[in-house]
C-alpha cells in the first residue's frame, strides 16, 4: 500500500473518530476544520464512508452521522467480548470431561475465526492457534455456523460454485454439502472428519444470543483415533450441553426443543431397531430360560446410563451459573 492510501486510510479513521464526541451530526465544513483537512478532501472521505454504510447524510440538514454498519460493527465488538466472558468457564468443563481440545469459533465471511481456545491435556493433540481462519464448509463449527443462518445466505457466502478440496474427503458439492447443513439443523449438532486435515476429527454445536440467534459454535477436536464415530455420539451430548450452557449466559432462553442425548443418540437409531428386529426371534427362544439374574443384569446396566447422563448434564447446568 503507497503512502497516499495509507494517509487515506489514517485520515478516514481520524474523521469517523470525530463523531465520538456529543454531536449528532457534523457538516464537511466543521469536519474539515477539525481535522485541518481541505474542502475536497472531506468531500471525498464522506463520499466513500457514506457508500460503505460507515455514515450517512440528513437528506434535511445535509449534515452526516454514524451508519448503521457501524452500529453493527459496535455490537459485533460487544458480542465477541460477551462471548469470551461467557465461553471460558464453559470451555474449562468441556475440555475437562473430554480431555480434548475445546474451542469457540464465530462466522466470518466464508471463514470459522476461532476466538477462544483451550487445549487437549492430550501429548498427541491438535495445535491451531487462537486467531487461525479455516473454510467454513470442512469444518463441523463452520457447518453449524452456515446450517443456522437466514435462509439463503450459507449460498450466497460461499459463491453457488464448487469449493475447495482441503482433502479427497472434503465436501465440495453445493447439494452434498446443503443435505449436510439440513443433517445439522435436524440433529443439532455437526461433525468433520479427514475433511480439513487427515486423521483429525470434531465435532460442534450451536451458541445463540438472548435472541435466539446463532453468533458462535463450540467444538471439541482431535486426532480421529481418539475420535471414532462411537466417542462422536459419546460426545455430542456433552458439546451441545456445553453450547446450551454459554447460549444460557448470554441471555438465551430455551424453550421445547428436543434434548441433547436423543439428538446424539438419532443417527444410530435406525441401525438399532433392525438390530432389535433380528435378535426378536432369537430372544423369544432365549426367553424361557431366563431368570432374574438377566433382569437385574439389565437394571444396573439402565442406572449407570442414567448416572453418567445425570453427571453430564449436571457438570454443565453449573458451569452456566
């Protein structure tokens, strides 16, 4: 960038600062003086603030003020700084019970900008560092992140054209990747695997706003031998817990909706029930020779199912205190 842009860039910023103070609007002249600017110049700055939304004019006074992207800018800041506030403790207890890397990441433009990290206790462990920008559509925080939005706008962000191949298992089809984003919605909950990087994993779900809005995704990552398809639905209980927990510390109020150990649980449930199906004949043969021992066999198994899920769910409901 020459030294003309640079003293373009330095004197807009200057001007946009002007409007800090307890005027509501100022006029090109007033500007002008202020910032020991010409006329022309000041007429150029406005021009260009007011075509990006930076400011806008009083059609009734000819005086400018502050756009609404700016207003929009504001809250983005206030959003990602609530955000941190309300993840770290929730973060803390994810990567706690998963001794994996948990982390939060929010939208921008095509990309997930992971904003809060904590990393696995793990000696084999992911390293992505704070800051890092990664394609939305190969990532299971950017897959929830584009599931949730307006309709329409996922298309609009990434082009309506073939994406990116970080790895032959990355999703590039607009349709494939859709269907995916509708597998999202319906469970909840969205996974990435050898899809950015091969041999790695994740798994993420959704943080909204007081308003019920999705502005961010919590995810847990790991090399895909710790993160098999079993400690994904193991898991994905735990991770939407930990988003719904955040979600609850910026003012979000869930109403109905279903609960996460049965969104986790959907994918396998098919496969269940034909499993159940074929051992029906089996277990009708099986069954005279049943005594209380199987019974009993059966209650210990239910009670440390219900004691782990109770011991989950519990360890989160505090962590959004």
């Amino acid at each position: 960038m020459s030294d003309a842009a640079l003293s373009t860039v330095q004197n807009a910023a200057r001007l946009l600062k002007e409007f800090l103070g307890r005027d509501e609007q100022l006029g090109p002249s007033e500007l002008g003086r202020r910032l020991g600017l010409g006329k022309s110049t000041v007429h150029r700055l406005l021009t260009t603030l007011a075509a990006e939304g930076l400011i806008e004019q009083d059609p009734r006074t000819g005086g400018y003020r502050l756009g609404i992207v700016m207003f929009e800018l504001g809250e983005a800041v206030k959003v990602h700084m609530d955000l941190h506030a309300a993840a770290a403790p929730v973060l803390a207890m994810l990567r706690g019970q998963t001794r994996e890397t948990a982390q939060v990441g929010v939208l921008d433009g095509a990309e997930v900008v992971y904003v809060d990290r904590l990393e696995s206790s793990y000696t084999l462990r992911l390293f992505t560092e704070t800051g890092r920008r990664v394609p939305a559509h190969c990532t299971s925080s950017g897959k929830v992140l584009l599931a949730f939005l307006p309709g329409g706008r996922a298309e609009a962000l990434l082009g309506g054209g073939r994406l990116d191949a970080l790895t032959p298992d990355t999703i590039t089809d607009p349709a494939k990747l859709s269907h995916e984003l509708a597998r999202v919605r319906a469970r909840g909950w969205a996974e990435a695997v050898n899809e950015r990087e091969i041999g790695v994993a994740s798994i993420a779900a959704p943080v909204r706003n007081a308003r019920g809005d999705v502005v961010a995704a919590i995810s847990i990552g790991a090399p895909l031998v710790r993160l098999g398809a079993a400690q994904r639905r193991r898991y994905a209980g735990p991770v939407m817990e930990a988003g719904d927990a955040v979600s609850r510390r910026l003012g979000w109020s869930p109403g109905f909706r279903r609960q996460p150990a049965e969104a986790a649980r959907q994918p396998a449930e098919a496969e269940r029930q034909h499993a159940e199906a074929a051992r029906q004949p089996a277990e009708a043969a099986r069954q005279a020779g049943s005594g209380p021992a199987a019974g009993r066999t059966t209650a210990r198994a239910t009670t440390r199912g219900t004691v782990a899920t109770t011991t989950t769910t519990g360890a989160l409901a505090h962590a959004d205190r």
